[in-house]
C-alpha cells in the first residue's frame, strides 16, 4: 500500500527541571518502532546545540533517527502519543517538538539551518519558514519554541563525531539515589582509555557518568567505539535493576560548537566563536578567582575569562603576556555595568606564539660588576660598592624567561561542557564511522 522510504524523526525539548528527557522518550518510541519493522539505517543521533544560549538551561541536546519504513503516519502517531505522555508527565511544563520528513527534504538549507544552531542564535519563525518550505510534518505542544533543537537535530551530518551508551533506570527507582559503584567506575576509565573519556576526574575526585537530577538516566559512558561502550557498560557494577541501554551517535566532544572563525567585531552575545588575537593586557586575578585578560585582532577587542570552577587552566591563563599571539574559543556574554566588553567564556586556548617577557632593570656597574642605584630620571646611575657615578647610563633589559609552550590548553573534565573536547581527541580523527550494528545499539533487560 504504501512505499518504503528514508525516513527522519526528531525530537526536542522533552525535559523539565522535574520530570523527562529527550533522550529517554526517544528510547521509548524506538522500543515501539521495532516490533512493527522499521529498519533504523544509523545509530540514533544526539546533537548537542549552542551551550551558550541562556534561556537553554540544560544540555541543550535534541534528538533524531534515520530508518527505512512505508507507512510515515503510523510513526508520527507512535511519537506523538509518547511525547505527549511524557508532557503530562512533566505537568505540561516542556515545550516538546516531533518532526518528522522523507529524506528528499534535507536540503542544503535545511543543513545549514543545523549548522548554526550550534553557534548562533536562531528564531522560531526562521525555522517554521524552513518546515513550510519543504513539506515537514510537525507537533508541538506548550509553544514552539522546541523546533528550532528538533529542526537542527534532524540533518546534522555528525561529520566528527563520539557515540554515548546512555543506560536508564526503571521507573520505580526515578529519583531515588542512584545505586552505582564508584570503584567499579574508576577501574573501568582507566581501562578503556582513551577509547571511553570523562568517566571519572581523578583531580575533583568527581564521578561524571552519573546525573545527579530525577531524570531516568543511570549514567551514560561517553567514547569513540560502539563496540568499547559496551565493554566499559558490562565492567560497571549496578545494585540496582536497570531497564534498558541505547547508544547515541552525538556531536559531544568534538567542539562542534566552536569550529567557526570570527573577527572580534562580528562576535555577538551568545554565541560561541573563536577568535585569534594578540593579547593586549597582562591577566589579572580577581576576588573571586577568575582571571581576565584583554585580546585584540586589530578590528576590536574583547575581555576573556577563565572563571574559578576551571581551576588549574587558570594557571596556564595567567602566564600569557602582552604580544602572545593566541586562538581561543569559547561562549560570549554580554556586556554588562561591571564589564563593559563583551566577555569571551574560555572554553579552549591554543598559544600560536609567545612574545618575550622583559623588565627593565639598573645596569651592573661598568668599572666594578655591581649593581647600581639611579639617580632619578635621565640622570644616570650610581654605582653602590665602588660608588663612581655614570650619568650615560640607561636601564637594561632583561629577558624572563616563559613559564608555558604553545600548543592547545583545555580546563579539567569537571568544568567541561558536552561538546567540550578531551585534550586526547585532537590527535584522534573523529570522521571515522563506526559501522551501524543494529544488534548492538539497544538493549532491553527489564
Ligand atoms: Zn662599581
């Protein structure tokens, strides 16, 4: 009756501060779907968006699957009555999307809309002009906001990419203290790295696979093989039931969101940029502990921070000089009545060429080798052993010498964002696809 076709689900904005997650109802809707035969074509894909943007409180990640099946409305009806479950069960508070196409309709426009909603500010009325265009079936409940992550997340190509075994809880158990152990956690990092990254931060001491919200997720083990995945899940010890394991395909740890050059004058708040520059001020420590310092590329300047929680980067920022030639990337805030510069958020700095560090100093006496004293401005030096008197003499300089090497900087694991990525990664090529194991990529245990 009907024809099989490429098909393209997504998702956004199913979570609350209380209740739900993205990733989660697309978990449910997959179980759903492979009963009534749907072929999936790829890993499901999480994308994550600009972090920068204020208003997305949480990860900013949205969802969407890639399958081969004929009949699209029985899809659409299997997604809208989860995603509306979920909706209620969040007391209506989420302002979920579902967006559902054919292959034919990822255009080139449609690709580029993805492409900057992980580094601008996009507008709802931008991507409901996209949809229109181009024949997209669409749901939205609580306003529409959540079309602008459901639109970016349907047709990012995940040129660099990880993949994440996200491993959730039963229902029962949401909200209770998550029954996970520790030491099985630090055992497991250390032995499938660096295929697996940001398990554990052995500086805080911090385990990060496991959320701390009442969301449905018992933790999620981020890496670059599907196959290590799921090794690292069979070498963590559980004390409680689990209901199911999906592995994401996913922009996290690649620094998706910092891939686009700006001139400082172009950059605006919100956005994540970067921007190469000569730094123009000395850092500075303030009160609270975050360094600042000045950067200029010649068409404007911009301040940029290593705020407190980024703890020993903030060592490496406060080595740079004035006339270091740097690239950083990172999120920009507006300015405010404290910083009236736009403030540049470090999330990565790259020290392309470090410029000599001088002071100029008394010169060593001529006659005797000791050090002299001036005898105020212009009007040379004394020496202070044998005390002759050189009034053509001028200050030395003298060379200190460079406490840090260029290359690429990054804070700890613990001040990372998802698309943050691991110092270990710039090294690794991230295009590699893993080949799509349909056998692999969810399980179902209770
Ligand atoms: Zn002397």
């Amino acid at each position: 009756m009907y024809k099989k076709k490429i098909l393209r689900l997504s998702l956004d904005d199913i979570d609350t501060q209380y209740y739900g997650c993205t990733t989660y109802a697309l978990s449910q809707i997959i179980k759903e779907l492979i009963p009534i035969g749907v072929s999936f074509i790829d890993y499901p894909h999480l994308v994550r968006l600009n972090p920068n943007i204020p208003w997305k409180t949480r990860g900013n990640g949205a969802v969407s699957i890639i399958f081969i099946y004929d009949n699209k409305d029985k899809v659409f009806e299997i997604a809208n009555q989860i995603v509306y479950e979920n909706y209620t069960k969040a007391a209506k508070k989420s302002t979920p999307a579902i967006i559902l196409c054919e292959e034919e309709s990822i255009t080139k426009e449609l690709i580029n809309f993805s492409e900057e909603a992980l580094y601008k500010v996009l507008s709802v009325k931008k991507a409901k002009s996209i949809i229109q265009k181009h024949n997209i079936l669409y749901k939205t409940y609580g306003g529409d906001l959540g079309l602008i992550g459901a639109l970016a997340a349907l047709a990012n190509p995940l040129t660099e990419h990880t993949y994440e075994l996200i491993c959730y809880r039963l229902p029962k158990n949401f909200g209770l203290p998550r029954k996970v152990d520790k030491e099985s956690i630090i055992k497991m990092s250390e032995q499938t790295f660096p295929y697996t990254y940001n398990n554990y931060d052995p500086i805080s001491k911090r385990i990060l696979v496991t959320p701390h919200g009442n969301d449905p997720i018992l933790f999620g083990i981020r890496g670059i093989s599907p196959n290590k995945l799921v090794e690292a899940f069979n070498m963590i010890k559980v004390d409680e039931e689990i209901s199911h394991f999906l592995i994401f395909k996913t922009n996290q740890g690649t620094n998706a969101h910092l891939n686009f050059p700006f001139k400082i004058c172009d950059v605006k708040p919100y956005y994540s940029v970067k921007v190469k520059g000569h730094v123009r001020t000395n850092p500075i420590i303030s009160n609270g502990g975050h360094v600042f310092f000045l950067l200029s590329d010649g068409t404007s300047e911009i301040n940029c921070a290593a705020y407190e929680p980024t703890k020993a980067f903030r060592n490496i920022i406060l080595q740079l000089r004035v006339g270091d030639y740097i690239e950083v990337g990172g999120g920009v805030r507006p300015p405010n009545r404290r910083y009236p510069l736009k403030l540049l958020n470090i999330e990565y700095i790259n020290i392309l060429e470090l410029a000599e560090d001088y002071i100029y100093g008394n010169p060593l006496c001529p006659k005797c080798g000791h050090r002299t004293k001036s005898l105020g401005k212009n009007k040379g030096f004394k020496c202070k052993k044998c005390k002759s008197s050189f009034p053509n003499l001028i200050k030395e300089k003298k060379i200190i010498p460079r406490n840090i090497t260029p290359g690429i900087y990054i804070p700890p694991p613990s001040a990372h964002r998802h698309l943050t990525k691991p110092i270990q990664y710039y090294t690794i090529d991230l295009r590699i696809n893993a080949p799509f194991d349909e056998s692999l990529f969810y399980r179902q245990f209770n």
